[in-house]
C-alpha cells in the first residue's frame, strides 16, 4: 500500500493529465475565437431567454454571427442604430428612422412597433410591460 503510495504520480496518472490539460487547451482557444460560450456566460441565464425563445426566435435568431430569419439578428444590437445589419434588408422607414436601441426605444419598439416608425413591417406587438422588460434584459445583454 505505502509503495503504491509512494510511487505516485504513476505514468498513468501524468497521461491522464496531459490529456486533461490538452482539453483544456482547446476549450480555451475555442472560448477565446468565440466558438464556445463560457459556462452560464450573463446573457444565456437570463429569465429573458424563455421569453424570447417564445415571442421573437419565430422571426430572430440572437447567437452571434447566425443567420437572419424573416427579422435581422439581434447580437450586439444594444446601442446600435437601427437598420444596421447589411445582410438584411429593412423597411426604409426604419433603416432611415436614426433611431438608436436603447431600453426605452425597444420598450417602445416592442409595445407597437409602427407607432415608434411608421412605415416598419415587424408584425409584433407586447402589452405586457413585465413580459417586455425581461425581454429587453436579455437582448440588451446579447453581446458578450
Ligand atoms: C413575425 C416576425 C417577428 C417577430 C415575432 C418579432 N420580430 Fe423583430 N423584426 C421583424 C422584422 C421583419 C424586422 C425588420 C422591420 C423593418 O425592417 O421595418 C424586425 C426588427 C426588429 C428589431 C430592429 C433590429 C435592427 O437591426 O434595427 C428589433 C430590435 C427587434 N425586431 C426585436 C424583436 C424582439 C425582441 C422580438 C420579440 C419580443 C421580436 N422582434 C419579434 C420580425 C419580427
């Protein structure tokens, strides 16, 4: 038993450990290139994540670099002015709007969409300022 003990690390053991840190290695270039988010990253914890999944993922996808749907996608849209993904093709009311996403903007945006920019095509309206709110949290920290 003491020999045993006494030999440790055996070479098992180290090659255990090359390999563990090898994995990690790789995790960490993933992190870092933004291929993999880290463990419960702020944005992906948020209550918000059910709400949107229910209410806006039919038209948005919110992952950094994903596609558009029939809406843009919204990572980093906090403090950005609206119209601004060049893949995507807006209305020219809301691509000429000025407008900047801030929370009181998205919470008008959200509430009726055509009564913040007229000649918008987002067919969505929320009247529930809790629902809205936990809504913005999430999209508003979509991009870290
Ligand atoms: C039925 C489809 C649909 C749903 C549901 C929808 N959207 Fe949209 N959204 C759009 C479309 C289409 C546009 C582009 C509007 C335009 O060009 O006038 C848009 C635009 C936006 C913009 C402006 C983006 C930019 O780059 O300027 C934001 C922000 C937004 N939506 C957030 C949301 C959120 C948050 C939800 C869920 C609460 C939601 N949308 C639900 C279709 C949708």
């Amino acid at each position: 038993m003491l020999e045993h003990f006494l030999e440790w690390p055996s070479v098992y053991v180290w090659e255990v450990a090359v390999h563990l840190l090898a994995a990690i290695v790789l995790y960490l270039s993933a992190l870092a290139l933004g291929i993999v988010l880290p463990p419960g990253s702020a944005w992906t914890t948020k209550p918000g994540v059910k709400l949107f999944k229910k209410h806006c993922k039919v038209c948005h996808t919110i992952g950094r670099g994903e596609p558009k749907r029939q809406g843009p996608n919204l990572w980093g849209v906090a403090g950005r002015l609206a119209g601004a993904v060049v893949s995507f093709k807006y209305s020219d009311d809301l691509k000429d709007s000025g407008i900047t996403w801030t929370r009181e903007n998205l919470d008008s945006w959200l509430t009726d969409p055509k009564a913040l920019v007229p000649g918008s095509v987002m067919l969505y309206k929320q009247k529930d300022a809790e629902i809205r709110r936990q809504i913005i949290d999430y999209v508003m920290s979509a991009n870290q």
